[in-house]
C-alpha cells in the first residue's frame, strides 16, 4: 500500500496513511479555501478550530497528511503536463 492514494473521480481528495501505516486519513486538498483538511485529531482539534475562525490558509495550518497530499498533488500535476508537452499540447 503507498502512503498517499488519489481518489478517483475527485482530484481535490487523496486518502494518506498516518506515520505509523496503522490508518489512513481522507484529505481534502480544496477545504477551507485551499487549506484542506484532513480527518486526523490534530487536525480536528488544533487546526479545523483556527480555521472556523477565519485563519486564513497557511503552511502552519496543514497537518502532516495535507502536507503529503499536496506533494501527491503535484507529483501528479507535473507528471500529466509532462505528458502534454510529450503530446505537443
Ligand atoms: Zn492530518
């Protein structure tokens, strides 16, 4: 199992195994004005309060898991514009 899965059908979600490989979370990379979320309680109990409060979206604010899905997200991005180039879009 790889640490970070895309959702199919929905490019703003990826599902992240947590540190230890024991869970995986579901992040949403377009939450909280592209924040994201993640369902972990770091996430839940520290950041989702910040941003319910109007924090805006910051590096601080992203848990560990959001953090890997958006290095997922842009492995993915770079390797499909890769692919246009190679098409010569
Ligand atoms: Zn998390």
């Amino acid at each position: 199992m790889t640490a970070v899965e895309p959702v199919p059908g929905s490019p703003s979600q990826f599902l992240v195994a947590s540190r230890t490989g024991a869970t995986r979370y579901l992040v949403d990379l377009a939450e909280y004005s592209g924040n994201g979320q993640c369902g972990c309680a770091h996430f839940e109990f520290r950041l989702r309060p910040e941003l319910e409060r109007g924090a805006r979206p910051s590096w601080r604010l992203r848990c560990w898991h959001i953090r890997e899905a958006l290095l997922c997200a842009a492995a993915l991005y770079l390797a499909a514009s890769r692919n246009e180039e190679s098409r010569g879009g």
